[in-house]
C-alpha cells in the first residue's frame, strides 16, 4: 500500500482537541510524572519501520549508556491521536518528557502560543541545534507569540526532512539511446520529448495523487526566490500568484500536459497506480516525495536512480515532524540531552543509512549507491536553503483547491491563466480569514 500524507496538514486552522480515539489517552499512565530523573518518558508515533523509529531505538541504548540510572521508556502512539489531542495530554496531570508532534500552525504553533511546550532558544543556542537545523529547515520550528510559523522562537527540533525528486529508470534510458540524468531543464525536456518520440508516454503521474500536484509546484519553484515563498507560505506581505514565478511555472506545466509528456487521461489516476505505472517500466520518470525511496527500492526490478529538478532555484520538500518539550515536563534537562541525541552524528548518520534523509548527517558514511545519491541530493539542496515546502500548506482547504484544479488542467478544462488567477483569490481570501 501506499504511504499516504497524514504528516502534512495545512498550517493555519484550530488544534483539534476532541477526544476522538482512546489511544492517546488510554496510555496517559504511562506519562512522565516523575521529576527525580528516575524515569524518563519519551512520545513518539513514527512507524516501527521507519528509519527515524529504527534510529531513535539506536539512541535509547546511547542514551541509557549516558543515563545508566534513569528508567527510559519509548511510548509509541499515531499520528492521528496526537495530532487531535495533544492540548488534551500536555495540560493534564502525567506529561511525557519529551514529545514528537506535528510542525506548523494548526499544531506546534499552537501549542506554542497556548504555553504548553517549552521555548527553546535557550537550548538552541547552548547546543548549537541552529548549526545543523539550517535555512528553511528551521522555518517550521520557530513561531511568534501567535502561534505562526516561520519566525520567532524555536518550539521545536526536527531529525530529518523530505524532498521532491525524480526517480529515474536507467534501463529504459540506456534502451532509448540516452546515457545519463539530464543537469539542465532543456536535456530534461530534450529527453521527455525522446521517449514521447518512442511512443512512450516519459512521466507516470496522476491528478487524483500528488504527482501532478508535485510536478506544478516544482516547476513553480524551479522560477521562484526565497522571499516569494517564504511569503507565500507564512502568509507575508501580497505574494503574486498570477504572475511571476508562479504563473510561469503552472504556463510550463500547461506545456508539458499538451505536449503529452504526462501522459493523458490523468484525473483519476491515484498514487498506487502512479507508482506501479512506473514500476511495471511502461514510463520511464515519475515525480515522487523522497518517502517513495525505500518502497521503490524494494520493488523495482530495473536499476534506476534520482535527481532534482535540474537548474531549479528552489525545491519542494520540508523538515520533518518536530521533538517538544512540554511545559509540564519533570525531567527537562533530560529532555534536552534526548534532543541533542537525536542530532548526533551517531544517530544522523544511522538515519541516512537507512534512507531517512537526516538534517545533520554525513552521506560518505553510506556504502548504499543510491541511498548515498539521494541523501546527498537532499543535502545539497539543504546547504543552499532551496527547500520550498509544499503547496498546500499556507491556507485551509488549498489542498482540495489545488488537486481539483489539476485535474482540471489535466482534462484541458481550465487554462494556466484560469488557474493562477482562481488561485490568487482562493489564497487572498484564505489569508484573510487566518489573519482574522
């Protein structure tokens, strides 16, 4: 099955904080109330397969070895029961320690403003987390007084982030006569219109999944600077969505729909047919989120590889969920060495090895040829703060704007101008309401 995107909610709207589960709460007693150091409770919902979680083990056993005397307990909850009733937990009498929870407004940012997890500014600077949690990956653990995103004090401390990338087929290249990635846009375009000359349809994608969503955005980014996304997503200033950066990439993306280069008939393709599209060989590139990677790595049964929209300025991606320290924590300085943990080179470089993309991590350390390539295409991107996000996040309800827009884009019922413009009004009137 497909991995799906629970992680990623929209940054403005309300905590939800009914009590909707009985997952959460029902292991409340297992919180950490103790304030001796004796025990030392840490929250997390990371799948037990995951690199992060795998990783995260790793550290209990170098944390113990730190604290031989304290009784560590890694509590594992979801997503979805975090998310919807984390104000719950952290105001009630047995606090984790320590808890992961969701980046952005609707989440961290309100927990931020409510005084339920600790400013961490303190120990940002006494541990240095801002040397390795750089650029735009800091954007979404620092919030202002009002809970929103993107400046102000640090609330939080992501492990790893995600990229969007192309997972190319190097068989079905060398077949077609090419011998490598492309590294501008023109070889990458000179390349699509090759396979399309083959009758090979060059990009398995879908408007009923991210893939088209994904692939406009990159194109948006590929033309954008720093200071129209940052506006864009932390509701700064007017950006201009129907035009500019934005216009031109969603007229290229129009192009590439005409030109057949996504293919036809795509409004109701979902991600799980995207992918086998891809992974049976009939298309040779598909536009995927980095979490693909050990799936497809799994799965195909042809040498493929990576890379990142050639020439592009910026790139969609993020960092990844973020460690908090409730207000109510009894052991906060361990909480700060657990952090701090978390963000060694020991613990960064057993994420990367298994594909994890840490933030702080070294990818020579990795022996696996395409686990490397792609940390350091991640890396790269990190160290020239190219990170764009991802579309949907600024205001509610832009996810299904943008979706149904692009089935319609890829239905030729809705131009690139028709878009842009519907878009400018959508986000003005969104940004209005959050701002109140």
């Amino acid at each position: 099955m497909r991995t799906t995107r629970t992680a990623r909610r929209l940054l403005a709207g309300i905590v939800a904080t009914a009590l909707v589960g009985v997952g959460l709460v029902g292991c409340a007693s297992s919180g950490g109330d103790s304030s001796d150091g004796k025990t030392f409770t840490i929250w997390q919902y990371e799948a037990k397969d995951s690199a992060q979680y795998q990783s995260w083990r790793d550290a209990v056993t170098t944390f113990k070895e730190k604290h031989p005397d304290v009784d560590v307990k890694l509590v594992s909850t979801s997503f979805d029961n975090m998310q919807k009733n984390a104000k719950l937990l952290l105001t009630g009498n047995k606090v984790p320690d320590v808890v992961e929870v969701n980046k952005g407004n609707a989440d961290a940012g309100q927990l931020a403003s409510q005084g339920l997890i600790e400013n961490l500014d303190p120990q940002v600077q006494k541990y240095g987390w801002d040397e390795k949690v750089k650029g735009a990956m800091s954007s979404l653990a620092r919030y202002d007084r009002n809970g929103n995103a993107g400046s102000g004090s640090w609330y939080g401390v992501p492990n790893i982030g995600e990229v969007i990338v192309w997972f190319y087929n190097k068989d079905a290249f060398a077949k077609a006569g090419i011998t490598e990635a492309p590294t501008t846009m023109d070889e990458l375009e000179r390349d699509m219109q090759t396979f399309k000359d083959q009758g090979t349809t060059p990009v398995a994608s879908g408007a009923n999944a991210f893939g088209a969503l994904w692939t406009w955005y990159s194109l948006v980014s590929a033309k954008a600077d720093r200071k129209l996304i940052d506006n864009y997503m932390f509701l700064k200033g007017s950006p201009s969505l129907d035009s500019g950066a934005f216009a031109e990439g969603t007229e290229q993306f129009q192009q590439w729909i005409d030109k057949g280069y996504l293919g036809s008939k795509l409004a109701g393709v979902t991600g799980d047919q995207m992918d086998a599209t891809w992974l049976s060989g009939k298309s040779p590139l598909i536009v995927e989120d980095s979490a693909a990677f050990n799936r497809f790595k799994a799965d195909a049964k042809f040498d493929w590889g990576t890379f990142t929209l050639p020439g592009a300025s910026l790139n969609a991606g993020s960092s990844g969920h973020l460690w908090a320290v409730p207000t109510k924590s009894g052991n906060k300085e361990l909480a700060y060495d657990w952090i701090n943990t978390t963000l060694s080179s020991q613990v960064q470089n057993a994420i990367g090895k298994r594909a994890g993309l840490p933030l702080a991590g070294d990818p020579s350390v990795i022996s696996d040829p395409q686990t490397k390539a792609l940390t350091q295409q991640f890396a790269d991107v990190v160290d020239k703060d190219q990170i764009s996000f991802f579309p949907d996040y600024p205001v509610p309800g832009l996810l299904d704007f943008q979706q149904s827009g692009m089935q319609a884009m890829v239905n030729k019922t809705k131009t690139a101008d028709e878009f842009t413009k519907e878009l400018q009004a959508f986000y003005s009137k969104g940004k209005k309401q959050v701002d109140g």
